[in-house]
C-alpha cells in the first residue's frame, strides 16, 4: 500500500498572517535525508521541519469558489487583482 501524510509545523512571515500552521515543505536537497537514503538521527530528520523560507514563496488573493468542493478547474488558483 502506498499513502502519504501531510505533516503541518509553525508558519513563516508570509503564511502566518493567513493561518497559525502550514504545510512543511521541503527542499528538494534534503530529501535524500528526509526519505532515508542517507541516514540521519531523530535530532537531523527534526531540524528539516523548519518553516519554507519565505523568499522562495509567493501569496496572493484567490476568489471564493475555492471553498466549495464541487469546483475543480485551474480558475480556483487564479490570481484576484482585487478582493
């Protein structure tokens, strides 16, 4: 069987204002670490949970069809020059 977690830590300046946990995203250099195939201790896998740095993220408004789950188009993640 095959599944994933989505494992949530402490937002950056950029995702705090918007909510008080993120998704802890990971560069694509620590993932040997991260998925085992360079061995690393609890304390080393720990430190990746680090939130993203907030120059490598971008925000912006999107509008209100996002929260309905009948919508799935690419429309719901565009930009909104106003709100």
């Amino acid at each position: 069987m095959r599944s994933f977690s989505t494992i949530t830590g402490q937002p950056n300046a950029l995702c705090a204002p918007i909510h008080n946990r993120m998704p802890v995203v990971r560069d694509p250099v620590d993932h040997p670490t991260w998925l085992g195939e360079t061995p690393a201790t609890p304390l080393e896998l720990q430190a990746l949970l680090r939130p993203f740095p907030v120059e490598r993220m971008d925000a912006h408004m999107i509008g209100p069809r996002i929260g309905n789950v009948k919508n799935d188009d690419l429309q719901l993640i565009e930009r909104l020059n106003s709100p």
